[in-house]
C-alpha cells in the first residue's frame, strides 16, 4: 500500500500521540488533529488494512515496525525543517505549519542536505 500524504500524518500524529501517552485511541487523533471522528475511524481503517498499525480489542492504536518506519521519518523531517526555517527566521508557529507541508514533498536528498546545513550552521 502506498501512503498518501494524510495518511503519513495520521501514522505522525500517532507516534507523538505515544509519545506522551502509549494508549492511544482513536478519538486522541480527533482531538489532536482536529478531524471529525468518521474520518479518524475511516483512516484508521485503512492504516491497519496497509499494516501500518495494529488495533487492540480495547481500540487502543500501536504502530506495526513499517507504521513506525514511516511515522519516525516524517517526524524527522518536521523537525529538522522547522529548524531550518526558525534559523530563517520565520516564528516557530508558522515553521512548524511550514514544515508539515514541506516534510511530504521533499525528496531524500533534498532532507539529507537540510540536514547538514542546518548541523553545520549550529556548529
């Protein structure tokens, strides 16, 4: 199953969303996200039809090791991004709305490169 940008969201969501708490559930990613719970309920669905995530008989939400995968790197590249534009910069509200547009389309190459700059130019 290929992912499609919301769908990268969701598996994001879910891993902060763990991070502050390890019982997440599907009304958490409404609250969090702002969706209504049809399309929560929908999307949880599908991620874990694709594997993405695994759901207990409680509704509570883990990440499978791909979820992760995909989840960690967007992550990853929110961060680093929004760095990049605070060093810019830009407030760190609009960055952090910036970068979770920017962290979708990037390619590899491009996200390695931030990644340098932005080390290099901490240093």
């Amino acid at each position: 199953m290929v992912l499609q940008e919301s769908g990268e969201m969701y598996l994001e969501t879910i891993l902060i969303l763990s991070q502050k708490n390890p019982n997440v559930r599907s009304i958490d990613i409404v609250d969090y996200m702002g969706y209504s719970k049809p399309s929560v309920s929908r999307a949880v669905k599908l991620l874990k039809e694709g594997g993405f995530i695994n759901v207990n008989a409680d509704g509570y939400i883990t990440l499978t090791d791909d979820g992760k995968s995909v989840a960690s790197k967007m992550y990853e590249r929110h961060v680093w991004v929004s760095q990049l534009l605070v060093g810019f910069g830009v407030d760190e509200e609009t960055a952090a709305v910036d970068a979770c547009k920017i962290e979708h389309v990037i390619s590899d190459k491009t996200f390695e490169a931030i990644k340098k700059y932005v080390e290099s130019s901490i240093k």
